[in-house]
C-alpha cells in the first residue's frame, strides 16, 4: 500500500513538473544569422540607422548599414524593419538563479553562515531550471552576476549566461571577484511598527573594522609565502585579489565610508576595486575620480537617504557620476525577481542628465567594462558573442519595451516563460485578445 502511495505521489509530481517546466536550452548556432533593416544601438553611444549584424558559430562577423555584404544565399535573413536591435543587457549583482521562492528555505543559496567565507562560489548553486530566469531573458537581460551575500566577506560571484542545461554550460566567466560589506557607521533599519526609517548608530563598527584589517593583513602576508603548508581554503581564496586576478566588490553607501573602504583595499595591495551601491558617492567624487574606481549605482527607483537632500538625487547620480569621468553601471536585486526590471530603472536615468544611449551603456558596455567581460559582451562589435536582443519599442521604456528575438552566442533563445504562459491561459478564458 505504502509502495502504491509513493508510486501515486511521483507520478503526480513528475506530471506537475512536466507542464511547469521551462523550455529546453537552445541549441548551437548551425548556420550564419543576419538581422537586417532594424535600428542598431551599439551600445558604446553608437547607433545604425537601418543596419545589419551578422553573426556566425556564436560571434558576431559584421555590422553595418544597409549597404553590408554578407552572403545572403546561405545565411538565414530575420528581417527586422521598424525594430531596435541591442546587445544583451547585463544585471550585477544579481540573486536569480541563487533564489527560487523567498518565503521557501530549501530554494536560497545566496548566504553562508559566518562572517568571512572568501572561498564560497556561487556558480555551483546556480540553478539553471529557475522558473525566475526566463522573466528576466523576456525584458532583454541576457547575463547575470550570481552573487553571494552575508556577512562580511560573502565570497566569489561568477558571470552566468541566462540559458543552458547546468552550471557548466551557463557559466561565461568563474570566479570574478569576492564581495565585501563594508561596515556601516549609521545604520537605516525600517520600523514597521511606526512605518518610518530609524538611524541608528553601529556599536561594533570599529571591532568590526579591526576585524577586517587583521583579515586582509594575514590573507596578504598567507599571498607572499611560496608553498603555503598547511592550506587555507579561505587564504587561497584571496590570492586572486592581491595578483589582480579578481575584483573586489565593496558594498558602501556613505561617503566616508566609501573612502575608508578604498583605502583599506589599496592598504592591502588590492588594485582592481569596485564601489558598488555608492548612494552617496558625490560626496566622494574626487576621491573616486583619482583612484579612477568604477561605481556600480543602485536602482534609480528609491528615496534619498536624507530629507534634506533633493528627492531626485538618485535619478540624478548616475549622470553626475559619468559626467565627472566615472565608468558608471547599474544593478537592481531589491528582490531576486525584480532583476527584471533593470532597463526600467535605468531607463528614467535618461530622464535626468544622460541620454538614452548613456543609460542603455550603463547596463551593457560599463557593466561588461565593470566585470572584466567587455572583450566577449556588451556592445555590438565585430568578434564579440553574438548576445543580442530585438526589441519591437524602447527596451528601456516599459511602455513600449517588447522584445521579439533574443540570441545568446548565436543560440536562439525560446522567450516563453511561467508568466506569459498564465497570461494566455486567463486571456483564453476571459476572451481576452491583444
């Protein structure tokens, strides 16, 4: 009886499964593609009226206007008149594929415990069957940052492409770079009770910051010796920032603490740091100017962190940042799921000192520029991946944004997902029709 009962239970689950499953990977590119007619936005500020991007075996072979040669008898022509074509947005920072259901345990990976963990790597949590990604791949972002958090070294992200059977295929660059949160010496904590922020003063800020010192001092002086016996996991780990392999991501908000933490970086021989939140990083513009620090911005879409600072300061920052000679990107992980949302927020940056092409390169070319990736993706240029997206209106304008095509290394990429699917089962219902 208790056999029939498992067997019932498996076929019901495994029938559930078969329905709410995601489609399958795309398969390689086997012959060349070319989009042709559509307007094509590089992504560095360029943009071809009436162009053509060709690609071939994952990578892209021209790009031009009408007049490009290509073979025209055996490449397979999408034309794409009326249409905007770009490179693959690109999300920092990003918790897809770490988070399936906030409110389940079993489905997060993004946090260990403890308070050092420089040798955790996200990529083998990475779940390519997330239900999550593909709402993400339908607004154009193409590659994700897994990234861990927690702590205050919360460990390794890697580079994930948003389409592939496992891990493995997913991953377009490992181990990029180890995160650190900085201590903060003011606090913003929500009280719900009395719905309202309250500022509170951090009673372990300096423990803490000795604690990261003697952290960075013995995994710097761990670096230096030559046949380390016996390992450290956590030491080795390190090395990779002291040899300028990896970048070191600091999340820092105030602008003091930003100059703290860069200099506590550079005290250490850290040479490839990154300021990623930086709120208030005007308050330390030429600070950063000098060390020449990129800045990954948080969204747009937020209050300022002061009733006496202009409300619009967040739209404003990224286009005060850039002006003053900053490689400024953009990243959005208030929730896992709102990843989906990244060119919306960037998009109203446009609004508010930069032009549209400024906006569209902080999540494509900057943030490729950022994550050491800008050889491979983020711009629409002879030799680079083939990760593109067409896009019926403006893909940073949720009013008009409809993307109709998506390619990842040349690979099409299926744009069905858990939430159009329900769409259509209600619409069909209800006799609703576009």
């Amino acid at each position: 009886m208790k056999k029939t009962l498992l067997l019932l239970s498996f076929l019901q689950i495994s029938i559930f499964s078969l329905f709410a499953q995601n489609s399958a990977p795309a398969l390689p590119q086997t012959k060349p593609i070319a989009l042709v007619g559509g307007t094509i936005h590089i992504g560095n500020g360029q943009i071809i009226q009436n162009g053509v991007v060709v690609f071939d075996k994952g990578n892209i072979t021209a790009v031009g206007d009408a007049n490009t040669n290509f073979d025209r008898i055996n490449t397979e022509v999408i034309n794409v008149s009326g249409k905007q074509v770009y490179p693959g947005l690109i999300a920092p920072s990003a918790l897809a594929g770490l988070v399936e259901i906030s409110s389940v345990r079993a489905t997060i990976d993004h946090t260990e415990i403890g308070q050092f963990n420089p040798n955790i790597h996200s990529y083998v949590a990475y779940n390519t069957d997330s239900e999550v990604i593909p709402t993400i791949r339908g607004n154009g972002i193409l590659i994700g940052q897994a990234t861990p958090e927690g702590g205050i070294i919360s460990g390794n992200s890697s580079i994930m492409e948003y389409d592939g059977w496992n891990w493995e295929d997913a991953l377009l660059k490992k181990d990029d770079g180890i995160w650190l949160n900085y201590p903060a010496l003011i606090a913003r904590q929500f009280n719900f009770d009395e719905l309202r922020f309250v500022i509170k003063k951090n009673e372990k800020y300096v423990e803490q910051k000795n604690e990261l010192h003697k952290f960075f001092g013995d995994a710097l002086a761990y670096s230096e010796i030559k046949n380390p016996t016996p390992l450290n996991a956590k030491f080795e780990d390190m090395k990779g920032l002291f040899n300028g392999i990896k970048n070191l991501y600091i999340r820092v908000n105030d602008g003091k603490e930003i100059i703290e933490a860069v200099n506590l970086a550079k005290q250490y021989k850290i040479s490839k740091i990154v300021v990623v939140g930086g709120e208030d990083a005007d308050f330390a513009l030429e600070f950063l100017k000098e060390n020449n620090i990129p800045v990954i911005v948080s969204p747009t879409h937020r209050l300022p962190n002061s009733a006496d600072e202009d409300v619009w300061k967040p739209y404003k920052l990224p286009a005060e940042l850039m002006k003053a000679g900053l490689t400024v990107g953009m990243y959005y992980t208030e929730e896992f799921w709102r990843t989906r949302n990244l060119p919306f927020v960037a998009g109203t940056a446009a609004g508010f000192g930069m032009t549209p092409e400024q906006a569209l390169q902080m999540i494509t070319l900057n943030n490729a520029k950022i994550l050491g990736i800008d050889k491979q993706v983020g711009s629409i240029e002879v030799g680079k991946n083939a990760t593109i997206v067409v896009s019926a209106g403006d893909l940073l304008d949720m009013r008009t944004s409809k993307v109709e095509h998506a390619f990842i290394r040349g690979k099409k990429i299926d744009l069905d997902d858990k939430q159009k699917r329900l769409y259509k089962k209600f619409a069909d219902k209800y006799g609703i029709k576009e």
